[in-house]
C-alpha cells in the first residue's frame, strides 16, 4: 500500500535535499550550472527525423541539492499549467541530478524521464559561456546536450544525436526558456 505524504511530512524531506546554495568545496565549479538556478518558462521543440516539429509549452526548475553539493533539475513539457488542455504530443516530466566530479573537473550527469522511460548519463563541462554535456543514448549513439545563450533572463537548450556518418550532429530537440517571474 502506498501512502500519499501530508504536506508539513514533505517539509523535512525537501529541506533535506533542498539547499540554499552551493558547497564551499565547488570554488568556481559552482557557476557552471548556478546561473541556472531558479524557474523558467518556455517552448520545447522536437524534430523527428521525417516528421513534422512538435511545439510545446515547457517549464524547468533548477535547483542546489545535496548539501550544495549537486545540482537538481525539473524539465516539465507541457507545462503543468498547460497539462489538463495541451495535447500530449510528448509528455516530458524529468529529473536531472548533475554532480561535480573534482578528479576530472567535469559534472556527472544523469537524467531520468519516467513517462518515456530514457535514462542517459553525460559529462558536463563549461566551454566559455556554453555548457557542453557529452555521453551516449539508451541506444548506444553518441548524444550532445548544449546550454547556450545563458543570461539572467534566458537560456537555449538544444540536444543533438550523431549521424551514422560519425561527424554530422542532427538537432533533436531544443527549449528557449525564460525565467519565471
């Protein structure tokens, strides 16, 4: 049986992974995601090879975890506020746990999307003002997930799969977010 938790049982678990800032131990690392933190609204858009885009309403939430010592976050599509009346086309509601691995100087990346049931692991890193995640697909095919244009008010997230011809990176997806007010 399973037990449906009141809101004031939530408080200590959230607090528990919730934290307010980065940990110390990160120096400059930190920045890497912690322009991200907050809540965004936006657009997402699929492109299927050999059908047409699918548009959809997004949000996304970012936030410290862990003891500061991780980064958490949300990636909802429709948006929750758009659920009850957005066609389904894709039902996104995932988590994405990014951890700063100090030997390599990388962030160890994993998302998890239970509706679609995709798991994939990346490596994270900054590249100027660009962060750069490399790994591989539940399919074994290279993937590269790429946040761009990151200012205090917006970010472009766009995922790329590599082509069987081994050079060509083909755009999958992609989210134009803007922070929430």
């Amino acid at each position: 049986m399973t037990t449906a938790l009141e809101p004031s049982a939530m408080e200590p678990s959230l607090e528990s992974l919730i934290s307010t800032r980065p940990h110390p131990s990160l120096g400059s690392h930190a920045e890497t995601y912690g322009r991200l933190i907050g809540n965004w609204r936006g657009e997402f858009f699929a492109y299927p090879l050999g059908a047409e885009p699918v548009r959809s309403s997004a949000e996304v939430h970012f936030a410290w975890a862990l003891n500061g010592r991780a980064v958490q976050d949300v990636w909802i599509t429709p948006a929750r506020a758009d659920r009850p009346s957005a066609p389904m086309a894709r039902d996104m509601y995932g988590t994405t746990l990014r951890v700063f691995d100090p030997k390599s100087e990388s962030w160890r990346v994993t998302w998890t999307d239970p509706p679609s049931g995709i798991r994939c692991e990346l490596e994270g890193r900054r590249q100027g003002d660009d962060v750069v995640q490399i790994g591989i697909s539940q399919d074994g095919v290279p993937i590269r997930w790429t946040l761009s244009q990151i200012r205090p008010d917006r970010f472009l997230w766009q995922g790329h799969i590599l082509e069987a011809d081994g050079t060509t990176w083909r755009l999958q997806a992609e989210f134009k977010m803007q922070r929430a007010r």
